[in-house]
C-alpha cells in the first residue's frame, strides 16, 4: 500500500488504516474455528459428535473443543490459523488502549491489562485441548470469560463518542452474556441429568459465543479508522505521543446516553478505594447480624427449651436510643466510634465461654444497627450520599451470600468459625477495622438535634423495614435457602445448591440495578402484585416452577430495598428504624416458631404455618409501597424523577456497578470450583460392601459453639462410611444462619445428598448421604398429631446393579407416645412396602424389645435389628432386611454433638436367590458373632478406633465393633 507521508518523510516504507488490524484479527480468527469445523465435519463427523454418554444420531452437531482439539487435521488447520490471529490479537488491545488512554487516568492500563490475560488465556484453552488435559482446558476457558467480563464493560466505558460503536457493542455483549445462561443450563443437562441431544443444543450456544466474542472485537474496526499505522526506516528509537481530537458536545451527550451516564467521570482509585471499603463495611454489618441467631440457637438447643438468652435477639432494636434529641447527637457527630464498635461482633470468636462470645455478638450487632441508621440518617439530607450508602449496604448482602456460597453455607468471619474448621477471622477483623475508618472518613451533613422529616409516614415505612429485612436475611442470606424449599428429592426435577446458585446470585444483581436506575419501576402496585404472585408461588409449589416464585421475590426484595431504605432514612430514625428492627425481630421469633411450635408458649397457634409468614411479610412491604406511592402522588412524578436523577449524576455509581461486576466474577469462580463430578465410588466395591450409619448432628454446632462440619467430615471419612443418614440437619432458618451442612460433607466425601423435606415443611431435618447413586427418593411427613413433625426419607440405591432401598426418619419425641405409636406403624408399612433389600437409619425414641419397637421390627416390615442385644439404645438404631449383615459399631461422638455415631457394614447380594436367602435366614443363626479374624480384611472396621481411640472417638459400649456369622 503507497503511503500518504512518501513525499513528507522518504523514511516511510509503509502505512495502513488502523482498521485493517480488526479486520484482520476477525478474517484470521474466524477462519481458524471455521476451517477446523469444515474439515472436521467432512473426515471426522461421528467421532466429533461423540461425548462420553451419547454419540450420533442423538448428538448431531459437534462442540468446539471436538472440532478444534480432538482430530488431525482440523487440529492443525486450527492452531496455524490461530497463531496467526495472535499478531492483530495483541496489535488490537495496544491500539485500543493508545485510543483510549488519557493523562490521570488508571481504567484504560486496567483494560488493557484484562486484555492482555484475556488473550493469553484464549491461546491456553485452545491449545490445551480438553482432550490434552480437560481439568487445565476449562481452568482456561472459564478464566477467558471471566476476563471478558472487564474487557467488555471497559470497552464499553472508554469507547470514543461513536453512537454505532456504542450500540453494535452493547448488542454483542449482551447477547454474549445472555448465551452464557441456556449454556450452562444444557451443559448440566448433559453432565449432570445425562440427556441425550442436550450436549448438541450447548455446542450450538458454544459455537454462537465465538461468533459474538469475535464481532465484539470487530467493532472496533469503527473506532481504528482514525489510526495510521506507519512504518519508517529510521535509525535509533523515538516516542510518540497519542494525540486525540476533542469530542464534540453532540458525541459527548450521545454517549453519555449510550452508557446511561455511568461512566461520564473518570476513574479514580481512591473512589474505589472508598466504595470497596463501604461495600465491605456492609458485608461486615449482614455478617455479624446473621451471626447473632446462631449464637442465640447455641443456648435453647443445649437447654432443650427456652433458656433466657433468646432476649439477645432485641439486640438490632438499638436505633430506638435515636429518639432521645442530645443522644442522637452525640450519636451522628461519633459515627467513627459507633461503627468501629460494632466490629466487636468479628472479635467474638476470641471469647471461648460461650455465654460471653453470645454477650459480644450481640453487642456488635447493636452497634451495628445504631451506626448505619445514623449514617443512614445523617446523610439522608444529600441524595447521592443516601443512595451509596444503601448500595454498600445491600451490596454487602450479596458480598455475604457468596462469601457463604464459597465456604460452603458457613461465613468465614463468624463466630463459630476459627482456623480449625474454614474460618478466616483475622484477615476479616483487619480489614473490618480498616474498611469501618474509612467509611466514617466524612463529617455527617446534618447534626442529631435537625427536626426529623414529616413527609409520608414514619409508622408505614417502619414496618416496610421489618418486612423488608426479614425478608433479605431469611431468603437470600444464602443461595442455597429458596433453592430448598423447591427441592423434593430424586430424580432431579428442580435447581441444584451447588449448580443452579447463580441464579440467586443474578436475581439478586439484577433487582438492585432494577432498584437503582429504574425505581419508579419498582415503587408500584404492578411490581409488588409480581412479587406477591412470586411468594406465593414460592411457598406453596417445588421444583422449578416454585424456584421461579422465589427469583421473582428475589429481585423484588433488592430492588425495593432502595426506595423503601431511602424513604425510612428521611423520617424519624427512632421510629423507622427501631421499631422497624422490632417487628423484624418478631418476624423471626415467628420464622422459627412454625417449627418449634412444641418449646414455646402458644406455639401450637402458629404451628406450620410459614405461609403466614409470607402474608405478614409481603403485607408490612406493602405498607411501605402505599408511603412510596402517598408521597409521589403528593409531589408529583416529576419532582420524584428530578430527585432520583440528582441522585444518579455523581460518580459512586460506576464504583458500585463494578463492585458488583467484581462480586458476580468472584461468585462464578466459586461456582466453578464447587461443579459435582459425580464419578463417585464406594470404599469398597471389589467385596460389594457398604457401610451404614446414622447420626445426630445436633445443628452442628459442637459443645462449644462452634461448628462442627470438618470434624463430622473427618470421622465419616475415616470410619470408611458409605451411606449415612443425618437427623437434625435442616438449619435454613434465621436462627440457625441459614447454612446447609450437607453441601459440605457431600462435596468433601465425594456423595450424592438428598437433604430431605425442605425448610418449608418445618422439621428438624433428615438427610441422606450416599456413595451410590441415588435412583428415586421421595420425603415423608409422618402422622404427628400433637407433637412435633418427624421426618423421614424413602430412597433408592443403585449398589452394584442391585437396587437397595434406605430410610432415613426422625421419630417424634417422648413426651407424646401417640405420635410415636402412630410413626410406628406409617413407617412399618412403608418399610414393608418395599420388596428390595432395605436398610433404616433412625432415631426411633424406644427401648429395644419394649413397645413400638416391635411395630419396626415386626412381620409387617420384614425389618431385623442390627443387633438385638445391644441393650443400651434409646433412640438410634440401624433395621435391615434382604442385606449380609457383617459387622456393627459404635463410635462414641467426642464433643461434636451430643449422640454418638451408630455404623454396620452390609453386603449386597449378587443374585436375587442370595437376597432371598439372606431374607430368610433364621435369626439364631444370623445374629451369631465371630471373631474379627474370621472376617475378610475388607470388611473390617479401622484399627484406629480401639482403645483411647483419636480426637476423643473410640469404640465403646462394647469397646469394639461386632462381626456376625456371615
């Protein structure tokens, strides 16, 4: 091409248009996964649409990591191409960044920085296929999208004032990002639920992630033509500079428009700076509150009743000290100090006495509440004040969730947690006390003797606080909580905690942006008529159509959080606030009430009834909308409009949109760590054996508080258990921090889990952990007339081809027999239903030989105990039928709950004769011991719990296990 500059400067050999750089990285790259697919299809097509459950004809169209990495010669064809794409590659990020750089300011290096690792990443997954190293392939490929989160949204906020580039740009994200969500849903399709033809509908959506992530790219070719590449013959180096003609006013507006003004100011890292401490000093506030029900719960569970330190749940009503005029002064103007006490509730896990961990906990959750209502209060006279608070608020709620998501349910800077058992509480106090000085670095811009506000009503919006917080911490304080009221066992017919959380997680992002950019949207009778349809759903529907309801709500709750928190800081702190925590706190008396309706004072009136919950919930929001909506008549839509406008022309937005960004980021990494594999394998196939147990985990949370899911993991593990069912396991509620022990346990050890009836079937839970794949289950709720619900679990084990049925119940307790009688014999007749070989693990409150006992074991159930003379049962015992019993154990529980864990080791027979035969045997026979030596070394217990045992587990009663005839 003949340069332009030939006659000013013979040094020029040559020249081009910056444009030809897009153009060229788009024709190359295109013509590497194309090429590849052609050849692909033409010599190899039924082997590249062959995955590892299902080939041709149920798949038909090939993924991109078969096309380019799986076969010769598409693989070479492939890589040539794709190592040329590498020169315009890395030529387009230098050039965007020489366009989009500026004197002062760090957003464009950090870009260019992202795109930097975006391609090199890009060059890592394609050429480490997934059939070189898959593990080290999708390490790759998901770190690629990651980076493209910030290489899109930076190219979107630093595009020069090209309208069509703006335009063509955000298109072609969004429709990258929105493949991203029916990709991952048919990819579980395919891994997870094994359906066939799913893994041809992902590839489609795979290959059309090329397609945008390269025309994304592409559009740059629209900024570039302002670009001259030239190439001169000259000796030595020189330094140019980047020299960029000043946007008209008419650009400047039309982007402006195109990225909602988000982006208008530039980026300063101390503003970061700032918001990321805000944000973080939200995180801290929602750890430490939804900290304080554990700590509470410690007490009535180990009382076994009311024990007096539930009064510790006033401790959020501390804003009611705001009504005093000299006190709420002294209060605003010491913000600083107020704050920096509430990070006493992240000191608590030093206190090792319970009572006084509870005392500390509390305090700091006082402060906590008292301090933000007066920064709440203090900065309500300034809009865009007001609303970063609330963001940082709020988005430190979603900060909590996935912290929790990535710790599997527990927070890390709990109390209950420590170095032991996950915890990361030092490295969270550090930060909290840095985080609480910087988020006080401003003076308050009202003092505490101001008149409080009169406009609207103080008494609605202090009941939309109630309703409104009661409804975050108990639904979306963890992503796991909505995802199991919808689950009702196997197969899988509903979302998945550990697959489907995301989708919490973007519910929650996506109302909160709803809530800030588009309030009008959500302070109206339609949207709250949406959100009580989604309750609705929610609470009385499984599956996903219920999980549905619950992203409804989801949404809703964070998108409203901003008009309602910002309407109740404009009033009487004391009023709105305090008050407002007061009914929150009766809301979850209530919460756990429905469930613990046997331990409380007129609990039967509430029994089960979470759907009142509901109502009360939605109404008290609703109370809060109708002050939204009084007001706005009142003033005029066009004044509410101009004050939420005034609000959004400050900078904190973009700070908060990548917090956000960062936060959705972080989650996805988890997310990605957390995939099941579902390869799982007994301890010990080549005997086909299997090892039972039953436990009682007491909430975990051992005897001194803290909680006890590595140590039960630890001693499962060891014990070589390859099914077991867990009592007293469903802690989704408030005053059990929302938390899911079984993710832990079933991800650590390698099991398929059914937690059992959900959380809004209010039991104490029963759960199923197994190494075998669980075929069909279904969930239980056991006549209970007087007393509390018990639970039980009715599923299928596919146990080396053979079929074996396990239950898993939770009898009700001794102080109503005929509940007892009752359960008895419900689950006599629904053990005896099944004609396969059964096992039961259970908590059945009786004596051996005495009473319902013989209703469990009886003819009509077909059932035998593990162990007829072990004398000294009360309530767990192990039934089985069908099964070669081998030997039996008890293993005493060291301080982690207060039951011990009961194991007996089965072989599952080859043929159904060898069933039929171990079904009949009689009973003197069966139930003859033999000594250990008799026994095949496979179907022993470890060594390692005789005598004294390790970490205070032995065997005891019989002070080792028992073998039996065969």
């Amino acid at each position: 091409m003949a340069s332009k500059y030939k006659d000013k400067d013979a040094g020029v050999v040559l020249s081009f248009n910056g444009k030809w750089v897009s153009w060229a990285h788009t024709i190359v790259a295109y013509a590497a996964f194309l090429s590849a697919f052609i050849i692909g299809v033409a010599l190899h097509y039924h082997k590249i649409v062959q995955n590892e459950w299902f080939g041709y004809p149920d798949e038909w169209f090939p993924s991109v990591s078969a096309t380019i990495g799986d076969r010769y010669p598409e693989r070479s064809f492939f890589m040539l191409f794709i190592a040329i794409t590498s020169g315009p590659r890395f030529a387009l990020v230098g050039l965007w960044y020489l366009l989009t750089a500026k004197p002062g300011r760090t957003l464009p290096k950090a870009i260019a920085i992202s795109g930097l690792v975006r391609t090199l990443t890009c060059g890592g997954w394609t050429y480490i296929t997934s059939t070189d190293d898959h593990d080290w392939h999708d390490i790759l490929m998901i770190s690629y999208i990651v980076f493209t989160i910030p290489w899109t949204a930076g190219c979107v906020a630093l595009s020069p004032p090209n309208p069509t580039a703006i335009k063509y740009r955000k298109y072609l994200a969004g429709a990258f990002f929105g493949t991203l969500v029916p990709l991952i849903y048919f990819f579980i399709q395919h891994k997870v639920h094994r359906v066939p033809g799913a893994y041809t509908t992902y590839a489609f959506f795979e290959w059309s992630l090329i397609l945008f992530d390269v025309a994304f790219d592409a559009v740059t070719a629209l900024d570039f033509d302002t670009f001259e590449v030239v190439v001169k013959d000259v000796k030595g180096t020189s330094k140019g500079t980047n020299k960029s003609s000043v946007p008209t006013a008419v650009l400047e507006k039309e982007k402006e428009k195109a990225t909602a003004g988000v982006f208008s100011a530039g980026f300063n890292t101390g503003d970061a700076l700032n918001i990321a401490a805000d944000v973080y000093h939200g995180f801290v506030f929602w750890s430490v509150l939804t900290s304080l029900g554990v700590v509470v719960w410690y007490f009535p569970l180990w009382h076994m009743g009311i024990s007096g330190y539930e009064a510790f749940v006033m401790s959020t009503i501390s804003p009611v000290l705001l009504g005093i005029k000299p006190l709420r002064s002294l209060i605003v103007k010491n913000q600083r100090i107020v704050h920096l006490l509430s990070v006493a509730g992240l000191l608590a896990y030093l206190v090792k006495d319970p009572v006084y961990r509870l005392f500390t906990v509390g305090f700091g959750v006082s402060m906590g509440c008292l301090g933000w209502t007066a920064s709440l209060y203090s900065d309500s006279a300034h809009p865009a004040r007001l609303e970063a608070r609330i963001l940082a608020w709020t988005i430190g709620l979603l900060m909590s969730t996935i912290a929790k998501f990535a710790w599997y349910t527990n927070n890390p800077i709990w109390p209950i947690m420590h170095a032991e058992n996950g915890g990361w509480n030092g490295t969270g106090l550090f930060l909290a006390v840095l985080a609480a000085l910087r988020f006080t670095r401003r003076a308050p811009l009202q003092s505490g003797d101001a008149s409080d506000k009169k406009g609207g009503s103080a008494l609605l919006a202090a009941c939309s606080i109630g309703g409104l917080f009661f409804g975050l911490h108990s639904l979306l304080s963890d992503t796991s909580t909505m995802i199991l009221w919808a689950w009702d066992g196997y197969p899988i017919r509903g979302p998945v905690s550990n697959v489907h959380a995301y989708y919490t997680i973007a519910a929650m992002t996506g109302g909160l942006l709803i809530g800030t950019f588009k309030p009008a949207a959500v302070t109206s009778w339609t949207a709250y008529g949406v959100a009580c349809l989604g309750a609705a759903v929610l609470t009385l529907y499984q599956q996903w159509f219920g999980y549905y309801g619950g992203l409804a709500l989801a949404a809703y709750l964070m998108a409203i959080s901003v008009p309602l928190i910002g309407n109740a800081a404009k009033k009487s702190p004391a009023v709105t606030f305090g008050l407002g925590f007061l009914i929150y706190n009766f809301l979850v008396l209530f919460h756990v009430w429905v469930v613990a309706y046997a331990f409380v004072p007129g609990g039967p009136l509430v029994r089960e009834h979470t759907d009142w919950i509901m109502v009360t919930m939605m109404l008290l929001i609703g109370a809060g909308v109708f002050d939204l909506v009084s007001q706005n008549a009142s003033a005029g839509r066009h004044k509410f409009d101009h004050r939420r406008r005034a609000a959004g022309n400050t900078g904190h937005r973009k700070y908060h949109l990548g917090a956000l960004g960062l936060l959705n980021i972080l989650f996805l990494c988890a997310n990605f760590r957390r995939f099941p594999s579902n390869d799982y394998k007994p301890h010990h196939a080549d005997d086909r054996l299997f090892t039972a147990g039953i436990w009682t985990i007491h909430f975990s949370l051992d005897n001194d508080m803290w909680s006890s899911e590595y140590r039960m993991r630890d001693l499962i593990k060891e014990l070589e258990v390859d099914v077991i069912g867990l009592l007293e396991s469903d802690l989704q509620r408030i005053i059990m921090g929302n938390r899911d022990t079984t993710q832990f346990l079933a991800e650590d050890l390698g099991m398929y889990v059914d937690y059992g009836p959900g959380p809004n079937k209010h039991t104490w839970g029963s759960a199923l952990l197994s190494k075998f794949p669980i075929v069909n289950s279904t969930h239980h709720l056991l006549p209970s007339p007087v007393g509390e619900l018990a639970p039980a679990i009715h599923a299928t084990l596919d146990m080396y081809g053979t079929l074996v049925d396990v239950f898993v119940f939770h009898s009700g307790q001794e102080e109503d027999p005929e509940d007892r009688r009752l359960q008895s014999e419900y689950l006599s007749k629904l053990m005896g239903s099944s004609p396969r070989p059964s096992v039961l693990l259970s908590y059945l409150v009786t004596q051996p030989l005495e009473g319902n006992y013989n209703t469990y074991v009886s003819d009509v159930s077909g059932m035998h105990d593990v162990d007829p003379t072990d004398w000294d049962r009360w309530c767990e015992y192990i039934l089985f039928k069908g099964l070669r019993r081998t030997g039996y154990a008890r293993v005493s529980r060291s301080t982690i709950t207060d039951t011990e864990l009961q194991v007996a080791k089965f072989v599952v027979p080859k043929t159904e004769e060898e069933s039929v035969f171990a079904w009949g045997v009689d009973q003197d026979l069966r139930n003859r011991r033999v000594d250990e030596s008799e026994v095949p070394e496979g179907w022993r217990f470890p060594a390692m719990f005789r005598g004294d045992g390790v970490r205070g587990h032995r065997y005891h009663v019989f002070d080792e296990p028992r073998y039996y005839n065969f």
